[in-house]
C-alpha cells in the first residue's frame, strides 16, 4: 500500500471513529429523552382516565383532541396495545431506542360495547428526531471525509510534485541541467530550502568530482615518478657498478701475472659490491620498511628519522615511551608510514629547519605528534594524495588525525591511536 493510501485510510478511520463515538453520545441522549417522554405521557394520560372516570372528561373529548405524545386507540377485549410504530424509522432502531420501555402497558377505558379506548404514550416523534439526526451526522461525516480524503490527495500531490520533477531531472544525468531545471520548482518555501540544499550538494559533488580527477592525474605522475626512480637507481647506480665490476673482472684476466694490479682492482670490486649492496638497500628501504619487520616499530623509526636528516638536512627530535606495545602487522606498517608521509611533506612544503617527533602511550591509546617550526598551512589548502593518504590510513585505525596549524609558525599533526584491539603484550 503507498504511503497516500495509507494517510487516506488513517484519515477514514478518524471519522469513523468519530461518526461512532457521536452516534453512540446521540442515542444514548435520545433514550434519555425517549424515556422522559415516556414518563410525562403516562403522567399525562393517567390524568385523563381520573378525569374521565369522575365525568370531568368525556370520551370524545379524549378522542378529538390534539394531545402530543399520547396515542389513543380502541381495541377488542383481550388484544395487546403497544407503541405505535413509525413507517419513517426501521424497526431496529425503534427497538434500540425503547427497549427499555417494552413491557409497558397503555391505560384502559371501558367504552361499554365490549371495547376499550387504550391511552399509550407516543414516544414516536422523539425516536424520528433521533433518527434525522443521526442521518444527518452520517451525511455530514461522510461529506467531511471525502473533503478532507480530497483535500489530503491534491495536497499530497502538491508537495511531492516537486520532488518527482526533481528526481526526473536528477535522472538525466546532467548535473548543470538539473541545477537550471530545479529553478524551475514552485516559490513556496519548502521547495526552495530544496532547491537551496540540492545547490549545495551539487557544488559538493562537481567539487568531489574534480578532486578526484586531480588527485587521479597526482598518483599517475606519482607512479610515473616512481618508475622514473627505480629506473634511475638500477640504471644510474646499480648498472654502473655492474659495468665496472664486469671491466674490471676483464682487467685482472689481462693482468694475470701483475699482483700488484690484481689486488688494487680486487679492492675496487669490493668497494663498488658493496656501493652496490647499500643503493640495494637504499631502493629496498624505499618500497618497503625491511626494518619493521626484523626489529619492529620503534627501531624502524629510528632508522626512518635517521635516513630523513640525511637526506632533507633538517634536524629532527624522536622521542619514543619507555616501553613499546606489540602492534599488529598491519597496524604497525600505518603508523609508519604515516610518520613517513608527514616527514616527507614537511621537506617538501614546510621550509622548516626543525621537527619533533612525540610518541607516548596515554590511557590505553598511542599519541603520536608531529610538529615543525615551518611556514605552516592555510586553511582553505585542498588535500592532495599525502594527506589523504594520511587521513586513509588513520580511518583504517580507527584514530583521530587533526591538522593544528597557524600561518607562519609550523604544522602539529596529531594522532590518537587506541590499543585496545591491538595491544597484546609489551615490550621494553
């Protein structure tokens, strides 16, 4: 059932309800009246017979004249007078209404040929008003119920109107059309808080959209950096000193007899081995932390912030806790390469001369802080694939990385890991 049908049928069941507890209210007062009519008609007729029976009253009298609520009629000895009955009411109703009333008995007036005048009282005109006025509360609620059913449909299609123009055009496909066609929607100010919201997710989404064709074209010239890289380290470093070691092979086959001149290339073998061995390690370091694995986390880095100041001739301070948690593979591997990643934006953008580096354990959840002294970041920067990568990694921890800087006075990046999936022990 759609939801329309459902207000609509919430809505009938109002007015039934309604229409129920009326009816209920107007029977119940008019049983009420019906036996006050009762009463005052035996009262009435009661009377009557006095009267009659002292001569004050003579039957004609009783016959002729205009009683209201009181029926008069002559029956045989021995047959039963009741309530009349009204054509204009069912029967039903009319049992409903003087139920109460069934055993009562009309007053006799022997007329003295064997017959007898019966007074009953007539609570049939009451019992009718009842009746009209239940007619017309039905009438009337279901007249209410249609206008309010009617009412309830063409406003229902009022306001969902501009939500399927909306969706239609969202199905187009075409964003620019969409934010054209949505000025089109009514000026009532539901539509337009719409209007104003589905601008802002527009702008949101064509401004997600280009990030992510910038940051697509930023890793394609990352990789291709990075094969460049490996290129120029195997061809530059690492080929070289396979091609003087080759020459150099040749030589001591030319100078056999020399060994003076043998043990003086031997020596060069051995030095570009083991040049070769460190560029090796160097290119090895690079695509992964061989450290991390064989000493673990703290010592890994040690060797990273060692290898950093190398490289980039900026002073950095690590301060790692006393005692060092068992991290998970994976965990471990994030946490570096986070430390990584920040160090390696801050040679690239900071300009700093400093950097420190805090590690501590609080409460159950690994701090980590990194803070340089360089020209800091503005506000409205967009992320570009480190600090994305940054903040990927610290929602695959489930931590909590916050970005503190101001202009001209450095960048903190903070982040709170907790250990409670992952600390399984401890190590000095």
């Amino acid at each position: 059932m759609s939801s329309i049908l459902r207000q609509m049928a919430l809505v009938q069941s109002v007015f039934l309800l309604f229409f129920l507890l009326s009816a209920w209210v107007l029977v119940q007062q008019g049983r009420s009246d019906t036996a006050r009519e009762v009463d005052s008609g035996r009262v009435v007729a009661e009377w009557l017979v006095d009267l009659s029976e002292q001569g004050v009253y003579e039957l004609e009298s009783l016959l002729s004249a205009p009683i209201r609520h009181l029926h008069r009629e002559i029956i045989d000895e021995g047959a039963l007078a009741g309530f009349p009955s009204n054509q204009e009411v069912p029967a039903w109703f009319e049992r409903v209404m003087l139920k109460q009333h069934e055993d009562a008995e009309g007053f006799k007036l022997a007329l003295g040929d064997g017959r007898y005048l019966v007074l009953t009282p007539d609570p049939s005109d009451e019992v009718e008003e009842v009746w009209e006025s239940l007619l017309l509360l039905f009438w009337v609620t279901v007249l209410a119920a249609l206008i309010a059913s009617a009412a309830l449909y063409w406003g229902r299609l009022q306001g969902v109107r501009p939500l399927q123009q909306l969706v239609n055009w969202i199905e187009t496909g075409d964003v620019k059309k969409v934010k054209v066609a949505a000025t089109q929607l009514p000026s009532f100010p539901e539509a337009q808080r719409l209007v104003g919201h589905f601008h802002q997710m527009s702008n949101d989404l064509q401004l997600e959209q280009a990030d992510n064709q910038r940051l697509t074209q930023e890793l394609m010239v990352l990789q291709e950096k990075e094969r460049a890289y490996l290129a120029r380290e195997l061809h530059d470093d690492l080929g070289q000193y396979l091609t003087g070691i080759k020459a150099q092979a040749y030589l001591i086959t030319q100078i056999a007899g020399c060994s003076e001149k043998i043990e003086k290339t031997a020596q060069q073998i051995i030095q570009d081995c083991e040049a070769m061995q460190q560029g090796f390690l160097r290119l090895v370091r690079s695509l992964h932390p061989v450290l991390l694995e064989s000493l673990g986390l703290p010592q890994a880095l040690r060797g990273l912030v060692q290898q950093w100041q190398r490289t980039s001739r900026i002073e950095c301070a690590l301060q790692l806790p006393e005692s060092w948690p068992a991290l998970e593979v994976e965990t471990a591997t994030h946490l570096y390469r986070l430390v990584q990643e920040a160090l390696n934006n801050i040679a690239r953008h900071a300009k700093a001369t400093h950097v420190e580096i805090e590690i501590n354990i609080v409460n159950n959840t690994l701090e980590i802080k990194v803070k340089d002294n360089g020209q800091g970041m503005q506000q409205d920067v967009r992320y570009g694939v480190g600090l994305r990568s940054m903040h990927e990694r610290a929602r695959c921890l489930k931590a909590q990385l916050r970005l503190l800087t101001v202009k001209g006075k450095g960048l903190s990046i903070e982040l709170q890991v907790p250990l409670a999936e992952n600390l399984s022990g401890v190590s000095g």
